[in-house]
C-alpha cells in the first residue's frame, strides 16, 4: 500500500483566484469550474446528453521566498510580467498555505 503526498495550491488569477487546493505533485492543476451544466430529465423514448464536468487548467511554478520557503503557485496568468506580490498572497491565502519544504 502506497500513501500519495498531497501539496497545496495556491491560485492567483481566474475564477480560484486566492483559493488553496490539495493535490498530489502535478505540472498543471486541474479544478472545477464554479458554473457546471445542469442535468435535464428526458422521456424514456430520447435519447439523453453526456454532461461532462468543466474544468479549469492552471500552470503549476514553484515560488522561492526571501526566506528560503519553497510554495506551489497555479496560474494562467504571467507573474514575472505583473506586480504581483506573490509573497504577500501566500500570507493572506485562507486557509493559510503550507511550504513544501
């Protein structure tokens, strides 16, 4: 029996922006989207639609702090380009995201 290591994710931009996930070691995290197609009732004579769940595909960068802490960042958009202060929403994320070191 094999027990998975789970990491967290911290989101900055999009729809999750701000929000933490668990997931195991991944390049790009895959999440829900908010807004998922409802199911529709059919007669027995039709023919029912597949509903496929939305996702939302995120790049997964591992941030180095100042001091030394290492984090999992998903984001789509450029944070090198922006003045994002990833340190700063790491100490804001709720719940408050773990290092992976």
């Amino acid at each position: 029996m094999t027990e998975d290591k789970y990491y967290n994710y911290l989101v900055i931009g999009g729809e999750h922006d701000g929000r933490v996930f668990s997931a195991p070691h991944v390049r790009e995290l895959k999440v829900p989207c908010e807004k998922q197609p409802l199911p529709n009732f059919y007669s027995r004579d039709s023919r029912a639609e597949t509903l496929t769940p939305r996702t939302v595909t995120y790049k997964v960068i591992e941030h180095i702090t100042e001091s030394g802490l290492h984090y999992f960042i998903a984001s789509n958009d450029d944070l090198d380009g922006k003045e994002i202060d990833i340190t700063r929403r790491i100490n804001e994320s709720e719940p408050r995201i773990s290092p992976i070191n």
